[in-house]
C-alpha cells in the first residue's frame, strides 16, 4: 500500500454530492510499477481527421499499466515472453478470469491504444471529501460494464472531433487518446468518482457518477480536460483566473449569486457548485473542467441538430462569453456550431 502525498484533479463523488437534473458532468504518487521486459505498442493511428490529432501522443507501457505493482502481478504474467504473442498474453493474465473483459480491453487497445489496467492500493487525502482508501479492482464480472462504457465513450469522442473539425478554423489540440485507465474501488466510499494525472485517468467502479454510460461519457471528458489542461502549461489559471477570482470575491459560495456564472448543475452536498467548491484543488481547474463539458455537450447537441437543453452558456454573463471564447481557441481551433446568441 501507499500514500499519497498529493492530490489534484480530483473528480467529485456522490458520497459528498448530489445531482440535479441533467445528469452530471462529472496526482498521486503511485508505487513504482513492475518491469516486466518491456512490453509497450504504438498506439494505432487516431480515427479523427488531422486537425485533430495532438502530435507526439505517449505510448503507453502495456505491462506497467496493467501489473502496477508485485500485489496486482499474477503469477501467469512472468510467463509472457517477449514476442509478436506478448501484448495478447500480458491482457490474457490481467483478465484471465473474464474472457468477455479481455474481448473489451483488446479492442478498446486496438481501436485506440488506451490500456485497461489497476491503480495501486494506497490512502488518499480527498479535500472535502476526507481520508480515503483505495483499492485496485479490475473492470470483470458485474463491472465490466465500466469498461464497456469506457470504450463506447473513446468512440463517441472519436465521433465528436471528426464532426468538429471541419468548423475549427486552427488545429484542435485536444488529446483523447490513448490513456492508461486505472480502476479502482473506494472502500465504503462511493467518491472519487474519477480523478485524472499524466495522461491516465483512474477510475472508481463504485463511484457515484458512473450510473449509465453517458454519465461516464461526460465524466471522462472532464478528467481528460485536467490532462489536456496540464498539458497546455496548466493553462486555465492563466486564462480563467482573473475572471474566476472576481466572480468568486462577489458571490463566494452562494448559489443564487453563482448560478449565472456555473458551467455545470453540479452541486456539493451542504455546499455549492462543483465548479466553486472551496477546498478542491485549485478551484479554477474544475470550473474550467465543467467550462470544457459544457462545450462538449453543447457542440455535440449542435452538431447532431439538437436543441440544448439549456440557454447556451456563452449567452450568459460577459465572464461566461470570455470564458466561451477562451477555452474554444485554445483547445478546439475556434470551432463554435453552437448558434450565435440572440438566434
């Protein structure tokens, strides 16, 4: 087991959160992982047009991701040779015990270089949420559908950015894949739902938010915002934060005074807004997570010729447009199918 001594990024859990209608949008230090002989694959090319791809994405070492350390490494693994049969064979030992688990974390591999592996056991300091422990838990049996719905979202995404970038005017520079997926389950906890760190999301089989598989749709795409954030020189504090300060210095934590202002209907039990809650981090990396779901949903509902289901965001306060503005031409080429205001 160990400790982690940091904690950013960290999704929010229904143990401390409820939800209202629509659903919810939803670093640690891990122990050094076993060295298996070297066992990584280029990821296959991406699906999305080229103005989507980020150049330079990370391949990923299979082994490491999917046997993190002595504990999680059953002993089938240390016969996987090295060989054109390896990559097979280190999914075989990992999900040797639910063959319709291997088909899924095969061709989620295939399809977009992502590994399904474990995190590591260890407690965790969770801000609000306080102490917790975590413990690995593989996606097989009555969780496999937790990968099923890992893979559908990497193939929604896929869908997205292809429609998006016709209409981006620079190129989008939004990575989706790959990434190494790290299941785990909360003892007697529900929360972290997610939380995300050098281009791995870990993800909690019994977390709040991963009910149906749009709501881990939406949960992904907000944990690999953090990624993608990070990536950009941690660049929402830069971008959002004096806006964010202001908003936060005139409202505080009331929601009536907030509600203008809130990418997302998130909300902390016996707080507020997800995007404004006091001891998370550094506030303005959720907001700008729930800024980037809300684009998200809003494109995609565009794209498809739905209507949103609420006023589009940009529409709202000047901050809201600002905000808009930002987040689209750093990460998605300017693109906006989203009608202009007024319309």
């Amino acid at each position: 087991m160990v400790r982690a001594q940091q904690l950013v990024l960290l999704a929010l859990g229904a143990g401390a959160c409820t939800s209202p209608s629509p659903p919810p949008p939803v670093t640690e230090a891990s122990a050094a992982p076993v060295r298996l002989p070297l066992a990584s694959a280029a990821p296959p090319a991406p699906a999305v047009p080229e103005a989507a791809a980020v150049a330079s994405p990370p391949v990923l070492d299979v082994a490491a991701v999917l046997f993190p350390d002595a504990a999680t490494t059953p002993p089938s693994a240390a016969r996987c040779a090295a060989g054109p049969d390896r990559l097979r064979c280190l999914f075989s030992a990992r999900y040797e015990a639910d063959p319709a688990a291997l088909r899924l974390a095969l061709d989620l591999h295939d399809a977009t270089g992502s590994v399904a592996g474990v995190q590591v056991e260890q407690d965790m300091d969770g801000g609000f949420r306080g102490k917790l422990h975590l413990v690995p838990e593989l996606p097989i049996g009555k969780h496999r559908r937790h990968l099923a719905w890992v893979a559908a979202a990497g193939a929604d995404f896929d869908a997205f950015f292809a429609a998006l970038a016709p209409l981006a005017r620079a190129p989008v520079r939004y990575r989706v894949r790959p990434l190494a997926f790290r299941f785990f389950r909360s003892v007697g906890r529900t929360t972290p739902s997610a939380y995300a760190d050098g281009w791995a999301v870990s993800y909690n089989v019994s977390g709040s938010l991963h009910g149906s598989a749009e709501a881990v749709r939406d949960t992904l795409f907000h944990e690999v915002f953090h990624l993608n954030d990070a990536d950009h020189g941690d660049w929402s504090p830069r971008a959002l934060g004096a806006d964010y300060g202001e908003i936060v210095r005139r409202c505080g934590t009331r929601v009536a005074c907030l509600a203008p202002y809130a990418p997302g209907d998130t909300m902390v039990r016996g707080g507020t807004y997800y995007a404004f809650q006091p001891d998370n981090g550094e506030p303005v990396h959720e907001y700008a997570a729930e800024l980037a779901l809300r684009y998200f949903r809003e494109q995609r509902a565009a794209l498809r010729g739905e209507r949103p289901g609420n006023v589009a965001f940009k529409c709202g306060p000047d901050e809201n447009r600002r905000a808009w503005a930002a987040m689209a031409a750093e990460f998605f080429g300017g693109a906006d199918a989203v009608p202009d205001c007024g319309r």
